[in-house]
C-alpha cells in the first residue's frame, strides 16, 4: 500500500473545511483532469478537418477518437496497482509527461495513420490522470472532506463535454487543427511543475505482486468490449459483426478475469470491494448514471447543428447554462454529502434531471432558445448534486489503502456506462430518423419556369418537413434517456442518508443507517 506521506500533517478529522494545502493539490489535479478530458470532446470538431486534411473517410478519421478512448480505458485498470508500487505523485507525472508528449506528436501527424499511432500514446497517460487524481485528492483531504474534494474533481467532468466543442470551433477557425493538440503543451507543462511543487513526497511500499494474468484479461477485455459498443452508431445495429466479435470476446475475457479475480489475493482490479454494500449500490448508480447523462449529452449538440444549423461553435456557447447550473450546486451538495450522506442529495439531482430532460421529450425545429437554456440550467443544478456525491459514496467507505483501487473501479464504470449510452442513444436516433422519413419531390423534367418555380416550393415544403421529422426523432429519443435516469433512482435510493463516522483510530469508516 502507498503510505501517508512524511512531509504533510493528517488531516484534521474534527474540520470540513478545505485548507489552502488541499485546495493547492485539488488545483493541480483539476489542471491535469480537464487536459485529459477535453481532449476527449475537443478532437470531435476535428473530424471534417481530418478528412480533408489527410485525405480519408470519417469512419477512418473517427479511429482518432476511438482509438484515444481505446487507450484510455485499457490503462484505466493498471493505476491502481502502479499506483501502489511507484507512488501516486511518480506516476501522476509521468502520466502527465506521456500525456503531452503524446499531444505534441498528434500536432505533427503528417497521415491519418501517425495521428492515430500519436492519440492511441496521448490515451496511455489521460487515462491515469483522473483515477489517480481522485487518490491523491482523498488522500489528501481525510475521510470527514471527500465530498468537497470531490465536488472540485467534478469540475472538469461536468464541463469537458461542454467546453470541449467551444474550444475546438475556435481554435481551428481562429488558427489551425494543430492546436487543438498543441494547446496541451504550455497547460501540461504548468501541471507537471506544479505537481512536482505541490503534491507530497512518495513513500510507496509495495506489498502486491503484479497480476500479469489480470492484465491480459481485463486490459485487452475492456478495449475490445467498447470497441464493439463503440462501432455500434457506425453500423446502426448490434448484430454487424465489427459489433459483435470484439463485443464477444470482450466479454468472455471480462467473464474470465472476474472469475480469476475473485480467486486471487491481489487482482488487478479488485472486485472484493463489491463486499461492501454502499459501494456496491454506488457502483449501480454509476454506471446507469453515466449510461444515462454520456449518451444524453450527444443529443442537444447534434440536434442544435443538424436540425438548427448552428455553428460548432454557437452549439457549444448554448450549452453553457448546463455548465453554470451545475458548477452553482456542486459545492453546496459536496458539503451536504460530507454532513448529510449522499443518498437525499443523489435521489434529488435525478428527480431535477429526470424532470428536465423531460422537457426535451417535447422537441421541435422550432423550440425556442431561451426555453432550452432554461431547461439546460436547471439540468446543470441536478447534474451537480448526483455524478460527483456518487463517486464519494463509494471512495468515503474505502480504508487509505483500497482507495486508489476504489477510484480505478469508479472510473472504469464511469467508461463503460459512457460507452454503452452513447452507442444505445446514437442507435436509437438513427432507427427513428430512418423511419418514414418524408419523401424529396421529384425534379421537372422541363425548364419551364412555373415547373421550376414549383420544384423550388415542394423543396422548401420538404426541408420544413424533414426539419419537423428530425426534431420528433431527437425528442423521442430523448424518452429513453428520461427512462435510463428514472431507473438510476433505484439503486440510488439505497444510498446512505448519514454521515459514515469515522473512528479516532482508524480510517475505516463505521457505516450509519
């Protein structure tokens, strides 16, 4: 296990206040996790870019998101034991090093092909960033502070889907695709300093050995799992076979390591914290959440671009209210969770966000803006009050030592959920717009005026109509998304409505219900 560090004093068990030390780590930490997660969305402006750029189609230029998120996923599951071994500051950094190395290679890409090689590089180091960001933030604030920490780390979860298309509109028409990549430079830089600076000194001692069998089964298990979920919007069905044979193979290798994990003493991924019944129940809510909220949050974007023909960029400026909602609650229910349980603050940001995303289920080609700001602000207070009090159910009931474990577990849910909502949705959208969509009038087979004058009408009658069709097909899928949400609220029912006490003498929390 990774000891307290020698240099910087226990936290304070009888305070919730965030002392500037702990504020100074949450700093550097959110500094790294939006570098990692814009990149995510930020790259999806590029695509157009891409294709033109390097010559190639949009299902070849789309391997540069997949193959980042690939890279991501299949790291995910190593930080916990590295973690243990090299010590979180260590490993952070060198996280941070591969992370922007990899962004300065992406900026040079001279095909399609290095691009790719490049993100799949950037990937390995983002992929550490959060899960162990999250150790080092818990460590460092003490069990009685994990939701306001927390609450800080949700920043950048939050916001990187909405500032991610805002900043790469404007990067690539005020410069070029480049800087997408070479933005991270100057910022990564800042970061790995600041970590150096800031974050206290390692004293990891290793008691684990490292399970290679673990490795070669969950790793390659889960990129080959969400490569099939993620090809699922290109081929618009489950059963093509890009779906299913990686999909299949994923799976029977997770199938595999579960059970070899529940046989080992030391998995990779250490599923013995299902014991925990909070935890467990977190872990549910979680991954509906993310099912729910990642594939949801493809909609409003693509809606406002395709059905409103706005810009990129005026798109990503309209969900901002979303944004500032949620950085209004977050800080509030983080200091609610860590006085009051997370169970009360959970279930009342999904009732705010189930009663929302409702309002999207009335969508037209005509609903006006002010409207949907509205209702994106008032997504934004429920989306505050649930994702991150979440996470902290379920790090608050670890001991020191399974934390970094725990925040690994937590974001490899968060990925798969993600992953699985994102392709449902996409599917869904997809089958509703194919359905019985109008029908384009036929050109005149004259150049008479009056014949032409009257195609031009039926031309403009049909755009209104495949207009009316497009938003009917964005609001009725936005049913599934209300009916993935509503579910997320039995699980979170479940969740505790106190406040775990912490003994004097140890860091295992005695659990209040």
């Amino acid at each position: 296990m990774t000891t307290p560090p020698d240099n910087v004093a226990p936290a304070d068990p009888t305070t919730d206040k965030l002392d500037a030390a702990v504020l100074k780590i949450a700093g550097v930490v959110v500094l790294g996790a939006i570098m990692s997660i814009l990149d995510v969305t930020v790259v999806n402006v590029a695509m157009k870019t891409f294709t033109s750029t390097f010559d190639t189609t949009l299902a070849t230029a789309a391997w540069a998101m997949t193959g980042y998120t690939l890279a991501l996923a299949s790291v995910i599951p190593l930080t916990g034991w590295a973690a243990d071994r090299f010590g979180t500051k260590r490993l952070y950094m060198m996280a941070l090093v591969l992370f922007v190395a990899g962004s300065v290679l992406c900026s040079t890409a001279w095909n399609i092909e290095t691009l790719i090689a490049f993100r799949v590089l950037q990937g390995l180091g983002g992929g550490m960033l959060m899960p162990l960001g999250m150790t080092i933030m818990t460590h460092a604030a003490g069990p009685n502070r994990i939701g306001r920490v927390m609450a800080v780390l949700g920043v950048p979860m939050l916001l990187g889907p909405i500032l991610g298309p805002i900043l790469g509109g404007w990067l690539i028409d005020s410069f070029s695709w480049h800087w997408i990549f070479l933005i991270n430079l100057p910022v990564g830089v800042v970061a790995l300093a600041l970590a150096y600076i800031v974050f206290p000194k390692d004293k990891p001692e290793p008691s684990q050995t490292f399970d290679f069998v673990g490795m070669l089964l969950a790793s390659p298990g889960l990129a080959l799992f969400l490569f099939g979920v993620s090809s699922v919007p290109e081929k618009q069905t489950v059963l093509a076979a890009r779906v299913l044979i990686p999909a299949i193979i994923g799976l029977v290798l997770l199938v595999a390591f579960v059970f070899h994990a529940l046989r080992t003493e030391h998995p990779l991924i250490d599923l013995h914290l299902f014991r925990n019944k909070q935890l467990r129940f977190s872990v549910l809510t979680m991954v509906l959440f993310a099912t729910a909220f990642f594939g949801a949050n493809l909609l409003l974007p693509t809606y406002l671009q395709e059905v409103r023909n706005l810009s990129t960029l005026k798109s990503g400026l309209m969900l901002a209210p979303q944004g500032l909602g949620a950085m209004l609650t977050m800080p509030v229910a983080g200091r609610l969770v860590d006085k009051i349980g997370p169970g009360k603050i959970v279930m009342t940001g999904l009732s705010i966000i189930a009663l929302s995303t409702a309002f999207f289920t009335q969508l037209s080609s005509t609903t006006p803006y002010p409207a949907i700001c509205a209702a994106l602000f008032v997504m934004g207070l429920g989306m505050g009050c649930t994702m991150m009090p979440t996470m902290t159910s379920a790090i608050q009931t670890l001991s020191r030592d399974q934390i970094a474990r725990g925040s690994t577990l937590m974001n490899i849910i968060n990925q798969v959920g993600a992953s699985i909502g994102t392709a449902t949705i996409s599917m869904v959208l997809t089958l509703l717009l194919k359905r019985n969509p109008p029908v384009p009038p036929a050109q005149p087979t004259s150049p008479d005026p009056s014949a032409l004058a009257e195609f031009k009408l039926k031309m403009a009658e049909f755009g209104a109509a495949m207009s009316k069709h497009a938003g009917e097909a964005f609001a009725h899928t936005y049913i599934v998304a209300v009916c993935l949400i509503v579910l997320t609220l039995v699980p979170a029912f479940f969740l505790p409505r106190t406040k775990p006490e912490m003994p004097a003498d140890s860091d295992e929390p005695v659990l209040m219900h």
